[in-house]
C-alpha cells in the first residue's frame, strides 16, 4: 500500500476540516449533526494549524469538564442518556412528517423544517450522543478529579462557570 506524503495528506486533511466545518456551519440551524460536524472539523483542522489548535483547546477543555460533569454520578448519568435517547429519537417526529397542526401560530415553513433529512440527522446524532456518553462514563464515572474540580472545589486549568446562578468556579 502506498504511502500518502505529508505535505498531501496535510492537504487533505485540510480539505476534509474545511469541508466539514461548512457542512456543519450550513446544518447548524437544523436538527441534527451540524454542532457535531463544526466540531470534527474544527478537531481536523486543529491537527496542522496553530491557530485551530489555539482556539478548540478552551472548548474541549470544556467539552471534556461537561461531560465529566454529566456523568459524576448515577443520577445525572441516568437524566444525560434520558435526554440524549429523547433528543434522538425526536428524529423520529420529522421521518414521521405530520401535517402541521392547526395550533401551530409560525409561518408554515417553520412546522418541521429540513423534512425527512434532518430527522435522519437526528437520530444520527442521537446513537453518537450516546456513544459519546458511555464513552465519558467509563471514562469519568467516579473520578471527581475529572471535572476540574481540586481540593478547594475550584476548577483547575479551566474557565470559572459563569452562568447565571451560580458561583464562579461551583462544580456540581
């Protein structure tokens, strides 16, 4: 098998980052995949490109603290698959396609919008979202250490939890 020289395989890689940060970009306002393809290109590009690297490391950085975070212990694990497994087999509402229901108030292009693909994607999105979490479980369950947390309960090597009502830096 021959092999790929690394300037054409930089090039490729390139190529596939670049293809999937625009899928992902033109997915984004639909159901489905298009956060998760942003993502994996965004990961592809960060492999040749400083800058890439530079930006996507804050955000797995988070990413890596969330899902430590939503997998802590069995009750949260429990609500994340719950909620993952509903998200994905929402999919199952667009490949079902009912008619818009006389309720609904929004114009009629926004009653299911991107038919029976976005629901594919969905669901797609659903089985990885679930990979994705037996994946943080096995990898996090039980360990404390894992979402940032050190001995003071402060986040280590991480940006302070912001969000409204909470302490800067609370963990859990």
């Amino acid at each position: 098998m021959p092999v790929t020289p690394a300037p054409v395989r930089r090039v490729l890689v390139s190529g596939a980052g670049w293809l999937l940060v625009a899928l992902g970009v033109v997915l984004f306002p639909l159901p489905g995949p298009g956060l998760l393809l942003l993502g994996a290109g965004a990961a592809l590009l960060a492999r040749h490109d400083p800058w890439a690297a530079a930006r996507l490391e804050p955000w797995r950085r988070l990413a890596l603290r969330e899902a430590a975070r939503g997998v802590a212990t069995w009750p949260r694990t429990l609500t994340t698959v719950a909620v993952t497994t509903a998200l994905g087999l929402s999919g199952l509402l667009w490949l079902w396609a009912p008619p818009q229901p006389a309720w609904w108030v929004l114009p009629a292009w926004t009653w299911l919008p991107g038919g029976a693909w976005a629901g594919v994607g969905q669901l797609v999105s659903g089985v990885v979202a679930l990979g994705l979490t037996v994946q943080a479980h096995r990898r996090f369950h039980g360990a404390p250490e894992a979402t940032g947390a050190g001995a003071s309960g402060a986040p280590q090597d991480a940006p302070p939890d912001r969000s409204p009502g909470r302490r800067s830096g609370a963990v859990g």
